[in-house]
C-alpha cells in the first residue's frame, strides 16, 4: 500500500469516527465523498503505475493509426513503451492468434477460417475506413459505376476510352495476396451475384503490379502514368486523383453519410482477454481521445 493511500485512508478512519453522530443524510454525503476520494488515489496510483511493452502488428493501413494512437499514450505513461509493426492483415490475425504480439492490426472483417483457427481471438473495432479508387494525376477520369470498376481490375476493361476516359492502356495497381485492403475491396467491389444469385469473385488481373503497401501504390499510382490503383483513405493526397464511384466523391463525410460504397473496419485482435495494459491501450483508443485522433483521418466508431 503507498504512503499516499495510506494517508488518504486514515483520514477516511478518522472522519468516519468523528461524524458517528452525525445525521443519517449527512453520513451518507461524507461516506460517498470518502469513496469518491479513495478510487481517485487508487486510479492516480494505477496511472503511476502503468509501464511495459506492447507490441503490435499487422495491417499497413492500421499501422500508421496505431502509431500516432501509441505516441500520445506513450507521451502520458513515460514508463511505457509500444512497438507498432507492419506486415499486413493476416500477420496480424495470426500474430495475436499465436501470441507473438500482444495485439494484431487488421484492416478488413475476420474470415470464418481465422475463428476457427484461434477460436479464442477477440475483435476490437478501432475506425472506419474508405478504400478510393485512385488514378495517375493525368488521368481524367471523373466517376465510376461499380461494375466498371471491377472491369478494369479484372482485366476485363483495358482501354480508359471504354469508360469515358481518354484513349489510354490502363496499367493496374493492386495490393498483394494477405493484404486487409485487397480483401476489402475483393469483397466490396470485385464480388457480385450473377443471375442465379450465387456469390462470384471476379479475380484481380494477373497483369496488375502488385505492391506490398498503400503507400507504395501512391508511389506506383502517382509516378506511373495511365495507372490505377485502389487504397485507404488514409493515405490519399496530391499526388493522385480519387475517382468518384455513381457521382460520390471519395470522403469521409460521404463515407458516414452512406453514400459512399466502398468502406471496411480497422479492427484490433487480442488472443482471448486483452493484457491490462493491452487493455488499457485499447480503452484508450475507444474513448473521447483517441477517437479524436482516428477522426483526423479515418471515420470514429462512435
């Protein structure tokens, strides 16, 4: 017990000793004050106390969101220190289902496969997200249907005149297999019912340049003429050009106001109850605060 608590409780002894007499209302209001002040030592001293190591892994497009979410709780515990890695969404299913991280980043829904892999994995929804279709900045290309959009990445469409663009190679710009953005958008836009209603994937085209993160398709996508490509909203800039999809520009404010189409979760994993202190991270993430931060760039969950 600390020196601090110690004091605070004595006191408490002391004034409950000197009130006995007291009315029954004006003992009722002195004890809740009394409690009131003990859970505010008790969570003081938790807060000193709170110190260790976290380490995450996982999606490419949580990485950059956990970061600054890790730096601003790092900055109130000094004491504590917390590792964000990449490595995509099925290494960071994988990584908290094995325990080689305290919690694994993902930026698509868990795949039934995955349950049934790590039964005991726990799903935390930190954000929302827009996937943007997104071309080389000389591509005029001012919206999209859907079913054109699966199209182009299928292979199907190969010439940007065939969508109302200009007489132009489209030269696609894809994420690799693993990645949480590429299995958003297989399953948002490259999925569809045919005429018996049965589920069909139409595969990305072989021919795609695949890249192992949003921020390399940006790279692709803004240095490589004729391209298109697909990322986070996170990630957009002025080195691209999104793609309205029917007429809705890709935004966030579209995203919450369901006219846009294409978004997806940003989950955290634990392996079945969170540590106290992966706990207390992800409490931190969820409050007014830290969804605050995910507001900046991403869409709240609250």
């Amino acid at each position: 017990m600390s020196k601090k608590f110690s004091i605070v409780l004595a006191l408490i002894v002391i004034s409950t000793m000197s009130f006995t007499a007291c009315a029954p209302a004006a003992l009722s209001a002195e004890a809740a004050e009394e409690e009131a002040m003990v859970e505010e030592v008790m969570e003081e001293e938790a807060e000193e106390t709170l110190a260790g190591q976290l380490q995450l892994a996982g999606s490419t497009t949580v990485q950059p969101l956990a970061e600054v979410l890790a730096e601003e709780f790092m900055a109130m515990y000094p004491d504590l220190s917390i590792d964000v890695q990449g490595g995509g969404s099925s290494v960071g299913v994988t990584s908290a289902g094995e325990g080689t991280a305290d919690i694994g980043n993902s930026s698509r829904n868990i795949k039934d496969s995955e349950f049934e892999t790590f039964p005991e994995l726990q799903v935390f929804t930190i954000a929302y997200d827009g996937i943007a279709v997104v071309v080389n900045p000389d591509v005029e290309l001012p919206t999209l249907g859907e079913e054109q959009v699966r199209a182009i990445f299928s292979g199907e469409v190969t010439n940007f005149s065939e969508v109302g663009g200009s007489d132009a190679p489209i030269t696609i710009v894809s994420r690799e297999e693993g990645s949480g953005t590429r299995a958003a958008f297989e399953e948002l836009v490259m999925e569809y019912k045919d005429e018996n209603d049965e589920t069909i994937l139409a595969p990305i085209s072989e021919n795609a340049l695949l890249q192992q993160s949003n921020g390399q398709v940006r790279t692709v996508v803004a240095e490589t003429p004729n391209t298109i490509g697909y990322l986070s909203f996170g990630f957009l800039d002025d080195s691209i050009n999104g793609v309205a999809i029917d007429e809705v520009e890709p935004t966030v404010d579209n995203v919450k106001n369901s006219t846009y189409p294409i978004f997806r979760p940003l989950n955290m994993e634990t392996n079945g109850d969170p540590s106290p202190l992966a706990q207390a991270f992800l409490d931190f993430i969820l409050n007014s605060d830290g969804q605050a931060i995910v507001a900046e760039d991403y869409i709240s969950v609250n």
